[in-house]
C-alpha cells in the first residue's frame, strides 16, 4: 500500500480512472476481462468504480 501523497497511489489512481473512462467510451477491453474471468462486463466495472471511489483522491487532499 502507497502512501496517498506518494507518486505511486498519485500514478495507479490516475490510471484506474482513465482506465474506467476509456472503458466507458468502449467496452471490448472490460469485455475481455469479463471473459477471462468469468464474471459480468458490469462486475468489471463496479469493481474498477470501486477501486477508485473507496480511495482518496490525492488531489482532494
């Protein structure tokens, strides 16, 4: 686990969220993912949602 100010927890946030809104623009990655894994494009979905929005974000700090 990073520390929220450090530039690790600053980089990974950043991309789970970037992550999440190019998957929102087009699903064929979380679909692949969904599919590897056996679960729902939805599941995939709330959890990268989740990742994200139950961390702080650092630069509401």
């Amino acid at each position: 686990m990073y520390p929220v100010g450090s530039l690790e927890y600053r980089i990974i946030y950043h991309a789970l969220c970037a992550l999440s809104l190019n998957w929102h623009n087009d699903d064929r990655d979380a679909i692949e993912i969904a599919q590897i894994h056996g679960v729902s494009v939805s599941d995939v979905h709330q959890t990268l949602e989740a990742l994200y929005t139950d961390n702080p974000d650092p630069d509401a700090i």
